[in-house]
C-alpha cells in the first residue's frame, strides 16, 4: 500500500509554494523501495478541510496523521516517512 502523504494547500499561499518544493523534494530522495503516494488538495474545494485548517495551510498529513502545517522541515519530514514505511 505505501505511504499515503496529503499535501493541503490553496491558491496564492506563497508558504504553500515553499513547502511544496520541500515535499517534492524530498519525495525526489527517498530510496525506491519507499513506496509514497502524494495526494495535493485544495482545502478551499472542501468545506470540512477548509473550516479545519483554513489558517494552518500548508498541512501535511502522513497516513491521515497530521505531520506539519505552515512549514515542513526536510530532514523530520524524511525521517517520518522511513518511520511509515517501517511500521507498513
């Protein structure tokens, strides 16, 4: 199954930009054998997901588990991902 990761962003969210190129990048450097399906979502087409995390976005979730919101840092980002693909 791998390692589900949503990014939830929204239009002209200039943290969202910078965190997304940290996610891709990232993702980029992880050894193939970690299998990790990115879902990216507007919260702004989702009114639940707006009403929750209007103001923390950008928000990583890995697995349905809230990870970081606002920045992602690369290295607690990686190191979350081994941990998922490890428990399995």
């Amino acid at each position: 199954m791998g390692v589900q990761v949503q990014f939830l962003t929204r239009s002209d969210c200039g943290l969202c930009d910078t965190a997304r190129g940290v996610v891709d990048s990232v993702l980029a450097d992880l050894p193939e054998q970690i299998d990790v399906q990115l879902s990216v979502v507007d919260i702004d087409s989702d009114a639940q997901l707006q009403a929750k995390y209007d103001w923390d976005v950008p928000v990583v979730l890995i697995n349905g588990r809230q990870h970081s919101f606002h920045r992602v840092d690369p290295h607690r980002f990686a190191q979350a991902l081994r941990a998922a693909h490890e428990r399995g």
